[in-house]
C-alpha cells in the first residue's frame, strides 16, 4: 500500500418504513461480541478528509475497548478509488472497510464488489441493539447507503442496505459575519440576492465575493449542480432523456461563471480543498458548499477566520433544495475480516462516537447529536444544519453506475469549457447532449 497507518417529511417516513422496518435488531446480545476477534487487523481504506482526520483520532480507543487492530490506506479520492477497484476486483483484496463517494454506490453494487448489510445486522453476535438506525439522519441513510429502490438509487420497493452515512453532508452558506457587517449587507435569503451582492462584495470587500469549485471533472460539477437545483433544473427528465441544457441549466452555468468571475483568483483550478482553503484563509466573503467546513473554519491550524463566520440555509431559487452527498462506509465482498469490519463500522457510526468525532471537527450522522446540548454550544450552527436538512435532496443528482462516466468526462468538460470561457454556457451543454445520450443509451435507459 502506499501509505498505512495503524491506529423529516412524507418522503422520509416511506424511506425509513422500508429499510427501518428490514433491518431487525438481534434481540439477545452477546455479552462480549468482539472476543471473537481479539488480536485480528481491520484494513480500511478513507480519503484525505476532515471528518476522517477527525476519526483517526478515535481509533485507539476502538482498538483498546475491542482488542481489534486498524489499519489505515489514507489517500487522496481520486486514487483511492482506482485503489479500491482494483483490490475489490481481486480473489481477496487488502481491504476490509472501504470509505466511498456517494456517486461511487450504484456502481460498487452493480459489479458486486460491497455487500449487503441486513445480514450483518440481523446477526445477534454481531449486532448492538443499542444501535438505533432510526436515529441516522433520514435522508443521509438513504443517499448514502440504499441502492435497488426507485431510479436504483432511492427509497422504496427494491432498496436493500449497501452503506452507511460517515462523512455525510449537506450544502449551507457560510458567510464573513465582520465583512457583511462593516458594510451594512445582509445575508441572502433567495437567489437573486446571492447573485446581487456578487459584485458589491467585490468591489466594498476587496476580496473574493464567494468561494467555489470549479476544476474540471467532478468538482466544476458538483458546484454547478449546487445551483442547477435550487433553480428548478434536472439532469434526466422521468424517462432518463438528458435535459440538463434546459434554460434552468444554463442559468445555473452562468451563474457559477459569475461566481468564478467575482471569486478569488483561480476558481477554474479549485477542488473542494481549494475552494475550502481559500474561504479559511479570508479571500472570499461567501462560501455556498458542504457543512464540512464546519470543523475547519474553528481550526486554528488552517483558519485565519475563526470566530468571524456565520452560516444561513442555502438561498431559494424557484425552491429550496440543497446537496444531499457526502462519504459512507462499506464492506468489500472479498474482505478478509468482514465481520470485525461490520462491528468498526457499527461502532464508528453509534451515537456515542458520532458525538465523539464531531467535537474533534468531524460532521454530523445522527439527529440526536445535532441537538447535543454540549455540540450545539461548540457548533451553534447545527441548529441551522437541522432547518437545512429539510430541504436535502436525495435526488440531488441521478447516482446510477453510469454517473461516474458522465460526471467526470462528459458534464465535468462542459461545464468547465464555460467556466474557462472556451465556450458559452449554451455552447457547452448544448454540445455534450449527444454524448450523455450515447451513454445512457448503452446503459439500456434510452432506447436506440
């Protein structure tokens, strides 16, 4: 390896009526369901990434309180998941636990490379009927972990348990309290306020107006679907046709090409780390992306911001709608030590350490956390976070298996041939609709 360290709406009660109700706890619990697997070595593949930064830190109590031994393949997320597939395509890979990206899902289960986790959970010597799946964040469980249901990837008849939500996150506007204030601006409740205040940010602040992704591949995508649904567009109409050039599309487009116009020198070239980086380093006076800068933002090591930032929902466009994504965890099907890999992931996700990794910068998985008496007093914008997750869709983007494939090279060119200006907004979508069509119709959603 190269590199190891040891160490609520109707929608959301259908979802939780169909896999709450699948997944039955053990009713008898072994007094000591880890002696099995004293002394045995758990190889998790994560990503360099601040929520598992955060959860380095409690796996020598896991390792204590278990007498189980992690390993750790730390690596950036592009290359962790070629890694991944590659030793998931073997007779038994080095990995016992993977961390993957949302868009990763439906893939991972059409190759049959993760298995299903009702059987670990229905296992009495295994499960904690303590657990309390109820508790995980409704919508976080669904687009993190179900794949089968309706469009293959939500909740419903079909859906079966692949993942769980670690890592998981929504979109919130993250604004420079002291700079609004000094200029006597308000923070944007709808769209056409955001996109005013671009330019007086500009101008009265003398830095970015607001942060953002904007490299090619995934992360331009991402940013624009951050918009596109906001503003009442979608990717595939019901019947799977590409309408992602609607006029809701390119107006999104433009707006993030005004974005990338009135942000902080390089936008074209951001990643996530970038775009964070550069918010907590006070060259931009917005951020609009994952609640994942919660933790960094109080970091005195990467943030020159601290005590200066406050944090409203998403603005509304024709609604309100905001990312639903994030990191889970799952077991490869050629795992070594799969069952000591259930009861890592178990106990990484209980509610006593999802409270434990959030007061170390981590993000959120359960509700009872988000109103923790003692989190709220370090994150009082958990109470902003609950409001938020109302409005986060699950939907957000259609996470088939052909995803991958059309985020990064067909949409992930588009978009950042506009942000670069080698073409207008219309020129570019308008130009990647046959080659979206081409794929989807060798995936059997269109027909030829």
């Amino acid at each position: 390896m190269q590199r190891r360290e040891l160490i609520q709406s109707a929608a959301t009660t259908s979802a939780l009526s169909v896999f709450g109700a699948a997944l039955p706890f053990a009713s008898s619990f072994a007094q000591d369901r880890f002696a099995k697997y004293r002394g045995s070595t758990v190889v998790m593949s994560i990503p360099a990434h601040p929520h598992y930064d955060a959860m380095l830190k409690l796996l020598p109590e896991f390792t204590k309180e278990t007498g189980i031994k992690v390993e750790v393949d730390k690596l950036a997320v592009p290359r962790m998941k070629d890694k991944q597939l590659l030793e998931m395509a073997k007779a038994q890979g080095d990995y016992d636990l993977i961390c993957y990206v949302v868009m990763w899902k439906g893939e991972y289960v059409k190759k049959g490379l993760i298995r299903e986790l009702e059987p670990f959970f229905k296992n009495a010597s295994l499960a904690d009927p303590a657990y309390d799946m109820k508790d995980i964040v409704p919508g976080y469980l669904e687009n993190m972990g179900l794949v089968g249901g309706p469009k293959g990837y939500l909740a419903g008849p079909g859906a079966k348990l692949y993942g769980l939500p670690y890592g998981a996150e929504t979109s919130i506007l993250a604004y420079r309290r002291d700079i609004f204030a000094e200029h006597n601006l308000k923070a944007p409740e709808t769209y056409a306020q955001m996109q005013a205040l671009l330019p007086i940010l500009k101008q009265k602040a003398g830095i970015g107006a607001m942060t953002s992704r904007g490299q090619a591949g995934h992360q331009c995508v991402h940013a624009w679907l951050l918009h596109l649904n906001p503003l009442g567009g979608k990717v595939f109409d019901a019947n799977w046709k590409p309408v992602f050039n609607s006029p809701q599309g390119i107006q999104a487009l433009k707006f993030l090409k005004e974005i990338s116009d009135t942000g902080p020198a390089g936008i074209p070239s951001y990643g996530q780390g970038e775009m964070m980086t550069a918010f907590l380093q006070g060259q931009a006076s917005m951020y609009l992306d994952a609640t994942v800068i919660f933790g960094p933002v109080n970091d005195p090591a990467r943030s020159k911001i601290a005590g200066k930032v406050s944090y409203v929902a998403h603005p509304k466009g024709v609604r309100y709608s905001s990312q639903s994504g994030g990191l889970g965890l799952a077991i490869p099907k050629n795992a070594k030590n799969a069952d000591a890999s259930f009861l890592l992931m178990q106990w990484l996700t209980s509610k006593a350490q999802d409270v434990a990794v959030c007061k170390l910068g981590g993000g959120p998985t359960r509700n009872s956390t988000m109103v923790n008496a003692d989190l709220v007093r370090q994150y009082p914008e958990y109470i902003t976070l609950k409001e938020q997750l109302k409005y986060s869709d699950p939907d957000w983007r259609p996470i088939i298996p052909e995803w991958d494939e059309i985020n990064v090279q067909a949409l992930g060119v588009a978009v950042s041939e506009a942000l670069t200006g080698k073409k207008t907004a219309e020129e570019a979508l308008n130009g990647m609709i046959p080659k979206v069509t081409d794929i989807m119709k060798r995936g059997g959603y269109l027909k030829s």
